[in-house]
C-alpha cells in the first residue's frame, strides 16, 4: 500500500442544526460550502459539504445535520480534534474574529513547534487551528475572511484512543511515520500527498468510551489518487484481515469503509471526479443535489429538509 494514501480526504461529523451549521463554517470559519446534497441512506438529512473553492481532497469538512439529536459524549475510540490550517502569524487574527462570533473555548498553545488554538463548534465538537505553511493551497475568501489569513484546509486530525499500538500499526501500514511523541500523543506523517498529513493518537487508557451524538465526528477519510489505487487499498486491507465494504458510488467520490482496531470509522476516497462534475463551479453548493435515485422524490424531500441560506 505504500504511497497509494494522499493524506486526509474529508472528515464528517454530525450536527443538531443544519442551519447553525452552515453559518458556523460560511461566516465563522469563512469557508464555502461547495456541495448541498442529501445523505445517501437518509435523504431527509442534508449531507453539506465546506472546503476551499472546489473541494480539493484535504480541504474538506462535511456534515449531516440530524436534527433533535443529543450531543455526543467525548470519550475514546472517536477522532477528538479537527485540525485546520491557516498562514502563519494569523493567530492573533483568528483569536479576535471568533470572538466576534461568539465562538467559544478558545484556547491558545504550541505542539512540536506548531502554533495552534482550540475552539468549539455549535454542537461542543473540538476544532484547532494549527499555523502552518501554504504549500501551494489556496483559501477560499469568498465568505469575508482575507487571503492573508483564511483557512487553507484541513492540517491532521487527533484520536483518542485507549490504547494506540494497533491504530498505529494501522497508519504505518498504510504508508504513515511515525514522527514524534509529546506526553501520551504520538504523531504520525505522510508525505508525497496533500497538506493534511498528520494524524495524532492521544492514549487515555482510563477514559470511558465516547457516545455517538451531535458533534461526533462519524468518519475519517484518506485519499487515494483514483479507483485503480482504491481498489489496490482495499485488497491490501483485506489480504491483512480488514472487513472492508464494497466500493460505493457517492458521486463526487467513490468511497470504501472499515472500522479500526481503536473503534474509529475509516473511509478511502477518491480524488475523482470532484464536486465540479454536477455544478459549475462559480455556483458550488448553492443546489440541492440529489443523487440519481432520489431524484424523482425531489419535491417530497425538499419539503421536509430545513431552509439554509
């Protein structure tokens, strides 16, 4: 498998309120929602897509508002941070804007030499912003926020986890390195992909499992080139005792899943076809998109969705 995973792909969670969230990432965080669609198996739940201008791989937030859901209890087994990277020397920027925004938790520190802050999102899901550099990313500043300091993508995500050794062979098979250790985190680093390459696995070996709820994040996914490579991923995960789903049509990507060994959802996505293949994109997000099957029930669903902006 080495050298077939291009980094993080997308991470989805989930949300109580579909329109709290669509302001917290367009007006808060400044990013573009580049897909309004429904989810697959519950198409009276909206499945949003934020990210940079197009929805490179790597820039990628999306969510499925489920409405009057209780909040997720934070535990182990479940990816416990978000990471976003922005320029450097923006922090200060970010600090004051938040602010403005109501956001809270706002936290400010360093790991392994980065600069970061924490925050919360709506439903109490933990988010950082970690200053790092361009390499060649360009932020969407559609929404507000300059160029200067605006969200250039995803930088990693953090596990918690109860015990990271089996996680952490799971990353090295999949062409991670292990790269440093801080207290109980380990920090693991692809290169030769996109700019969202480091995961972190937190040890917390007394903490009680986490519970499923809004701000949850439900999945993590990886980036493979395209289906060729995919499909390569998941005989190698196989061959190695994986259970992994067949491959599955999600439009703007094709997309497999298997669970791992610390309890979290691991998807593997493509970087084809993009979420330009049904909209042009000056216009990105701004339709509800269907997917074909649901297309004939197009007025029933837009009926029982929820306005957004």
């Amino acid at each position: 498998m080495e050298k077939l995973i291009k980094g993080l792909h997308h991470v989805t969670s989930m949300a109580a309120d579909a329109k709290e969230n669509n302001q917290f990432f367009t007006q808060a965080l400044g990013l573009r929602r580049v897909k309004k669609t429904v989810n697959f198996d519950a198409p009276e739940v909206y499945h949003l897509y934020y990210g940079d201008e197009v929805g490179t791989p790597g820039s990628v937030m999306t969510y499925f508002p489920l409405g009057r859901m209780p909040r997720g209890k934070r535990g182990v087994g479940e990816v416990g941070v978000t990471e976003f990277a922005v320029p450097k020397g923006t922090l200060d920027f970010w600090q004051e804007h938040l602010a403005e925004k109501s956001v809270i938790g706002l936290k400010a520190d360093s790991f392994l030499g980065e600069n970061r802050m924490e925050f919360d999102g709506p439903d109490g899901e933990s988010f950082a912003l970690v200053e790092a550099d361009p390499e060649g990313r360009t932020a969407w500043t559609g929404d507000g926020i300059g160029s200067g300091e605006a969200i250039l993508g995803l930088h990693g995500a953090r596990f918690r986890l109860r015990d990271a050794a089996a996680t952490g062979e799971l990353l090295q098979f999949m062409g991670y390195e292990k790269e440093d250790t801080a207290g109980s985190v380990i920090r693991y680093r692809i290169d030769g992909g996109n700019a969202a390459r480091t995961v972190d696995l937190e040890e917390l070996p007394d903490a009680r499992h986490a519970n499923q709820g809004a701000g949850s994040v439900h999945h993590i996914a990886f980036a493979v080139e395209d289906r060729v490579a995919q499909l390569e991923v998941r005989e190698a995960l196989m061959d190695t005792g994986y259970q992994v789903t067949p491959v599955i049509d999600r439009d703007y990507f094709w997309a497999i899943y298997f669970r791992t060994p610390g309890g979290v959802l691991f998807e593997i996505a493509t970087n084809e076809p993009g979420f330009d293949r049904d909209e042009d994109t000056a216009h990105l997000g701004e339709a509800l998109k269907l997917p074909e099957r649901y297309r004939p029930c197009r007025d029933q669903i837009e009926k029982r969705l929820p306005e957004i902006a």
